[in-house]
C-alpha cells in the first residue's frame, strides 16, 4: 500500500511540474485518437523490426514470435489507453508496474528512453500527415502529446529508480549478512576451540589431578559463558525495539549516563551542555547511546585523560553533542570501520557498542560522525532532533 501511495503522489507532482491539464490536454488526446489509430499497426511492425536489429534491446525478448507477438499486443493497447484514457491514479500504477517489470527482466534503461523517442517521432509525423486542421491547433496537439508521452516516461524511469534502489538495498544486506557472518565465526570459534582442547584433554589425561580438572572445566565454563554472551548480544541487537520517543533534557541525560559508569582513575570529565537543550528520543535508547560512547572514549584512555562531553543548537531543528577523548585516537581504516557488526579492536569486545550506537541514532532520526587522530584522540558527534518543546532562544 505505502508503494501504491508513493507512486500516486510522484504521478501527481510530475502532471504538476509538466503542465499538464486533464481537461484540454486531456481532451486534445482523446480527439486524436480516431486521427491515429490507423497508423498504429505500422507503427508496432517498425518498433519491433528496430528492436531486432539490436542485440542488447531484443535480448530480453526470449520467447520467440509467441512472445513478440503477446508484446504486440501490449504496445497496441498501451497506444489505444494513450489517446482514450486519462492519466488518472490508475492509469499510473499500471505504467509504473510496466517500468517495474521492464528493469526486472533487465531491459536497459537507454533503450527505454530510445524507444519512447522513435515511438513519439513516428506519432508525430503520423500526425502531421494526417492533420486537416490548422497549424495552431496542431502544435497544441502535438504538445499535449509530448506532455503524455513525457509523463509515461518519467513514471517509468521513477520505476526503474525503485528497482535500482531495492536491488542496492539488498546488496546491502548482503554484505552486512556477509559482514555478520565472518564475525560471528570468528567470535564463537575462540571460546568453541576453548571448549574443544579442554574436552580433549579431560577425554585422553590418564589421571589427571584435580588441579587440572577443576582448570580444564573452568575453562570449558568460561568458554560457554563467551558464547553465550554473543549469542544474547545478537539477539539484542536484532531485536531493537521501535523507539518511543519524547522530550528529554540533555544535560540530565548526560549526568546520568556519567554517574552510572563513572569514568576511571585519571580520566577528568567535563561537562559543557547548556541547560535550555532538550531532545526528542527514547530516553532508554539514548542512555544505551551514551553508555556506549563514554565507555568506549574512557577505554582509549589508558593512561587517563579528559573526557568531554559538548553539545549545542546547530540548526534546521538538530542538538549536536561531542564526546571527545584525549586517548589513542584511530587510523583513517580503523575509523572507517569501527561501527561495523561485531569488528572490535579489544580482546574481550564484541563489537557491538558502536554498531548499536549508530542503529539507536538511526531509528531515533539522529546521526553519528566520527573525527579522529592518532595520538591526539577522537570525537564522537551525535546528532538528534531537537525536541519542538523545548525552551530558550533559538538562532
């Protein structure tokens, strides 16, 4: 339904931004019709005849004379609704859904566009050949035919968008799925090979001592317990609850987030969060968030350092809040990469804060962006909606 709803109000906007007139464009084609339709059945033979004389077009056309045939028959009706139908919402999800088929069987889009073109010179000179009227009258017919034709097209191509657009989303997802899988492998195939040596040695030691055995099923224990402790992590994150969001008071959240995970010995942590600052989000979500970002800036201060946390109107209805360290910093790769599905650099981590992060300020219609330089530290910017309610000067 959202998709029908879409290609309605896109079919609606493009008869704006085309001029077009239901009434006298409208009336103009239907009146063309009977002037047309003779030529119609010369008109197909050409097209098809082109279209075999060119391998890449005619490829797509697998079924033989049965298939060219049924295609005929298309063309011939597409022509007939051109000059009695009106562009109406109908009409528009049927040529939406033919642009949508046509990127689906792989017809290139430059064909597409080629064959609208020869399609719209051949009506035209059909037209002008046939015409009984005056000139006036014919250079209004023929631009009303261009708007119809020009309409057909853009819903066409907008099709071909949707398509092009699904196709990358699913790319996508299987590259993350890609991406997930090795480092799920790699996460669980340390603690399994734990598991494995320990029951290897339980199976063949000829009387171990006790010391041993309570060592190897520690370890066995321990290795579970990381397993699961991925397992559990995942199924979190895969299901990551819709947000509930609502007003929430910046500098509150941030002093809570701080409390609950004070920072370590030598880490100094400065607050610079005006009062007035409040945001839209699900405040559960956004201590998760901020939970995240302290933990991991306080974690690549090993030393100590400062740990700052900034925030700030930046317009267009958006708080930006820094979360910047004094630590390691990161390289431009590693900076790259960070957010990534189970990529950690930590020997215990998961890899999973900052993935989560990024996921939160996602459904929360926030951003995340990362500055770093090794040696110097990182900052962290957290973009979010600003909260419509809150108070103090706006610029």
């Amino acid at each position: 339904m959202e998709e029908t709803d879409r290609v309605v109000a896109r079919h609606r906007d493009l008869k704006r931004y085309l001029d077009w007139d239901d009434r006298s464009d409208g009336d103009r084609l239907i009146a063309l019709g009977p002037v047309l339709e003779p030529e119609f059945d010369a008109l197909i033979d050409d097209f098809y005849a082109e279209i075999s004389r060119h391998p890449d077009a005619a490829s797509v056309i697998t079924g033989g004379d049965e298939q060219v045939n049924r295609l005929k028959q298309s063309l011939r009706g597409w022509l007939g609704d051109l000059f009695r139908l009106p562009p109406d919402d109908r009409y528009a999800e049927r040529c939406w859904r033919v642009g949508r088929r046509h990127a689906e069987i792989g017809l290139e889009p430059a064909f597409v566009i080629a064959a609208m073109a020869r399609l719209r010179s051949a009506l035209g000179r059909s037209l002008r050949r046939r015409w009984e009227g005056g000139q006036g009258p014919l250079a209004e017919s023929l631009r009303s035919l261009d708007r119809r034709l020009d309409l057909d097209l853009a819903l066409i191509q907008d099709a071909y968008q949707a398509e092009n657009d699904d196709r990358l989303q699913r790319a996508e997802r299987l590259g993350t799925l890609g991406q997930v899988a090795g480092g799920l492998a790699h996460e669980l195939r340390n603690p399994l090979n734990v598991v494995k040596t320990s029951a290897y040695f339980l199976t063949h030691a000829r009387a171990p001592s006790p010391e041993k055995l309570a060592e190897h099923l520690e370890r066995i224990g321990r290795g579970v317990d990381r397993a699961d402790a991925v397992i559990t992590a995942l199924s979190n994150f895969a299901r990551l609850p819709a947000p509930e969001r609502r007003e929430v008071p910046l500098v509150a959240a941030v002093r809570e987030a701080i409390d609950a995970d004070p920072p370590g010995e030598g880490i100094e942590p400065r607050l610079e969060v005006p009062g007035g600052l409040a945001v839209e989000v699900d405040p559960g979500q956004l201590q998760i968030v901020l939970g995240n970002l302290v933990r991991n800036a306080c974690e690549a201060m090993p030393g100590g350092g400062t740990l700052t946390l900034r925030a700030r109107r930046v317009g267009d209805g958006r708080v930006e809040l820094e979360v910047e360290d004094t630590g390691v910093g990161m390289s431009p790769e590693l900076r790259g990469r960070v957010t990534e599905p189970l990529y950690s650099t930590k020997a215990r981590g998961l890899g999973l804060g900052l993935s989560l992060t990024r996921a939160i300020l996602e459904k929360n219609g926030g951003s995340l962006r990362i500055d770093s330089e090794p040696g110097v530290g990182s900052t962290f910017t957290v973009a979010l909606p600003e909260s419509r309610d809150a108070g103090g000067p706006r610029p």
